[in-house]
C-alpha cells in the first residue's frame, strides 16, 4: 500500500494537522534513538572502519533531524494559523463546524 504525502495545505482540519504533528514527532523520536545507539557504539571504541562507517551515518542524520524540524515547525504554525482561524470565526459569530470522527476499525 502506497501513502500520499499530503502537503499542510491540503489538510483542512486542526485535527489532521495534529495527525501530522505527530507523525514528525515520531519520526523525530526514532532518529534521536538511532543516534543515540550510534554513540553509544562509538563509546565502545569500534574499529577505525566502522567509526569511519558510524560519523558518516551520524553526519547524514543531522541533514535528516535539520529536515524533520522544519516540517515540525511548519505544522505547528499551520494548527496555529487554523486556531487562529476558528477563533476570529467564532468572534465574528460565524457557524463552525467540528468534524467528530467515528472510525469503525476491526468491523
């Protein structure tokens, strides 16, 4: 199974901005492990190729964290932007609607 990767603004909804918060978050989470296991590795003193080997992957790592921040970043600011949204629409007195989800997994 194939997964579209939705860019931020075809996400219209708080929560599937969150989704995607959490998505980042997660994927932020893993790579912090995988650099910590990678030190910890170097810390138990490898041979000369396979430090070699580990600060190539770790220098890598570094592009991967700089690229996850960012899109962290851009949708904590696009939950922003739509609370800010909904609160000047609900200020103006304006009807919004809240999409309540009900997912019927495993039926």
């Amino acid at each position: 199974m194939v997964m579209k990767n939705t860019s931020l603004e075809e996400l219209i909804t708080i929560s599937e901005l969150m989704d995607r918060l959490s998505i980042e978050n997660i994927r932020l989470w893993n790579l912090k492990d995988e650099v910590i296991a990678l030190r910890k590795e170097l810390d138990n003193k490898p041979t000369k190729k396979r430090r070699e080997e580990i600060n190539k992957i770790l220098s890598g790592k570094e592009f991967v964290d700089i690229d996850i921040s960012k899109r962290r970043s851009l949708a904590k600011k696009a939950i922003d932007e739509a609370l800010i949204r909904l609160i000047k629409d609900v200020i103006k007195g304006k009807n919004v609607s809240v999409t309540n989800e009900h997912k019927a997994y495993g039926k």
